[in-house]
C-alpha cells in the first residue's frame, strides 16, 4: 500500500476513535450520542429539567442525535462534571452558578450576599440582554460552553448545621461550614466568625454526618432532596445567596450541529426551563412544611437580619477589583 494512503488511513482511524471515545458521531456514522449529565434527584428542578429536555430532544431530532441521562451523580459533581464539559467528554450538564468559578468568573458578582432581591428579580438579571450577552460570551471562552438556561433551585439558601440556633452572627463563632468552591464565599463565612471548610460536593453529607464540618447554606428543596435532615436540626434564613443551576452543552458539539438541530436544542431548552422553573417555584412551601417537622427554623428580627447583612457586604469591597464593574452596576440596576 501507497505509505500516503497508508498514513491517511491511520489518521482517520485515530480521529474516529477519538470521537467515538467522546460519544459523538459523524453524521455518516449514524446517530450522535450525546451524555447529559447532572448531580440532582428525581423530584428536584435540574433533574426534571434535564428529563424534560431529554425526551424532546430525542422526539424531534428523529434519531439524528440521541441524549442518554447520566443523573444524580453518576458522573461526578459539579466541578468533575464542568470539566467533563469543556473537555467534551461530557456533552450537556449543568452546575451551580457558585461553583462556576472552576472554568470561568463569568458568574463572581452573583457570589456577592444579598447581590438578589428576590428570586424574580434574579429572573430579570439573567434575561437582560446585556447580561445574557456577557455570560454567553464569558462561558463560551472560558469553559467552551453555551448556556442553555438558568434553573431555579429551590429560592435562598438557609444556613443549617446539627448544632445550635443561630439567632445573629454573634452564634455562628467556633463553627464549621462547609463553604463554596469560591473565595467570596469563604469571606462570607468568615465575616459572620465561621471557620468555613473547602470540600466537594460528594464528600459533603458524610463530612457532616461525621462532624467534620457543623453545616452549611443550601436551598430547602435541596435539604429534602439530599436527605440532609436526616441529620441538620437548626436553620435561619438569613436570604444571603440565592444561586442557579447554569444549564450548558458543549460549544463544539453545538458548532458541529446543523442549523435545524440547534433549533431543536434552543427550542427544547426553552420549554424544559418553563416546566422546572415552575414546578420548583410550586415545590418551595412544601419543602418547607416538610423540612418544619425535623428542623427548627429561625426567622431573624429586623435587628438582628441587619447584623447578618452588614457583616456580609463587607465582602463585596474585597472582591470590587475582581468583577467587573459595569455588569456588576447593570445587575443592580436592573432590579430597581
């Protein structure tokens, strides 16, 4: 054999095991087989999503692409899975918008306390063209992303723990939270005499069931769906954070469809963040009925909701230098 013909075949054979290995195929070859991948629960926003998304996919693609759902963690969390992500080994998966930090600060002015009023008004933040535009262009260049959406999770996080009510920050001194993958929020456990504690996501339940870390700040859907009051005893809502899950695919995967497939992928999308977005909204008063019977949750007076707030802005002048100044104003302004 002619060693250039040779050395083509040799080629194309490796460029087909390669992608092969990713799970996305040539259109010669057949079907793509795509991986979706996410960290949550039946039941929960993200995996109705994500189920949602799925079954409309594979119904209008007619068999061009088909999605295979890997969740509740299958995968790994949401740091293993925003790298599967960017590598493309992992072709859609969402995470928490406080653990974007691991491919991209596109997200770091929405770890600033109480930068949120109220949930729709976080909606408003994130369908303002500007923002949008500037997420977009973040996510694609950083982590080789295209967002898709942004799922609701269940509203503030409440801060929990096993040991003590937590009436103002003066009660949270000596104790351990398990903080985000973010400096922000570790300067905002510090601020109110946390010691706050770095961990994956898939080591929390057990390192707080062997006392490695006294609790942490989660949404009540999140609390019920983790199985977290199995064990957490006290919670105050302090209305400091309220993240998302950023719903994602691939950039490359995404460049590599036809025009009519990323309809389908938009169109899809669209319609699954309606479905969870409202089953979540619907979902938080049962949660918290549910949760009331094993955890005693403490609302703060007014006074004593001030402590919590005044300590926490101090965060946001260590980390001005670190966000960008415009979307961070554009942010503020939009939920006037």
């Amino acid at each position: 054999m002619d060693p250039k013909t040779l050395y083509r075949g040799m080629v194309v054979g490796l460029a087909t095991a390669i992608i092969s290995s990713f799970g996305l195929w040539s259109s010669e070859a057949g079907a793509a087989d795509l991986r979706v991948a996410h960290s949550s629960n039946p039941g929960q926003s993200v995996y109705i999503y994500w189920d949602e998304f799925a079954e409309r996919v594979n119904k209008r693609a007619d068999g061009a692409v088909v999605l295979k759902v890997f969740p509740s963690g299958q995968l790994g969390g949401d740091e293993q899975l925003q790298r599967g992500l960017k590598a493309g080994t992992i072709h859609f998966a969402s995470g928490s918008s406080s653990n974007m930090g691991v491919v991209s600060d596109a997200y770091s002015w929405g770890d600033l306390p109480y930068v949120f009023r109220s949930p729709q008004h976080a909606e408003k933040v994130f369908n303002d063209p500007e923002i949008a535009k500037y997420i977009d262009g973040k996510m694609r260049a950083d982590a080789g992303t295209v967002v898709l959406g942004h799922v609701e999770v269940g509203g503030f996080r409440i801060l929990i723990n096993t040991k003590r009510e937590l009436r103002s920050p003066a009660d949270v001194k000596g104790m351990k939270f398990r903080m985000l993958s973010n400096p922000i929020d570790q300067a905002l456990l510090t601020s109110w005499g946390s010691s706050p504690i770095a961990m994956p996501w898939s080591e929390t339940f057990v390192s707080i069931e062997q006392g490695v870390a006294d609790g942490l700040q989660l949404q009540p859907q999140a609390i019920a769906g983790f199985n977290f009051d199995k064990m957490i005893r006290y919670g105050t809502h302090t209305k400091t954070l309220m993240t998302v899950h950023v719903a994602q695919m691939n950039a490359k995967t995404w460049d590599g469809l036809s025009p009519e497939l990323q309809k389908v992928i938009t169109d899809s999308a669209a319609e699954a963040l309606k479905i969870a977005n409202d089953a979540d909204r619907a979902d938080a008063a049962k949660f918290m009925d549910q949760l009331s019977g094993t955890i005693k949750f403490y609302t703060p007076t007014d006074q004593e909701f001030e402590q919590w707030r005044s300590a926490a802005l101090t965060v946001w002048d260590k980390f001005r230098d670190k966000i960008d100044p415009k979307i961070l104003a554009r942010v503020v302004e939009v939920q006037k």
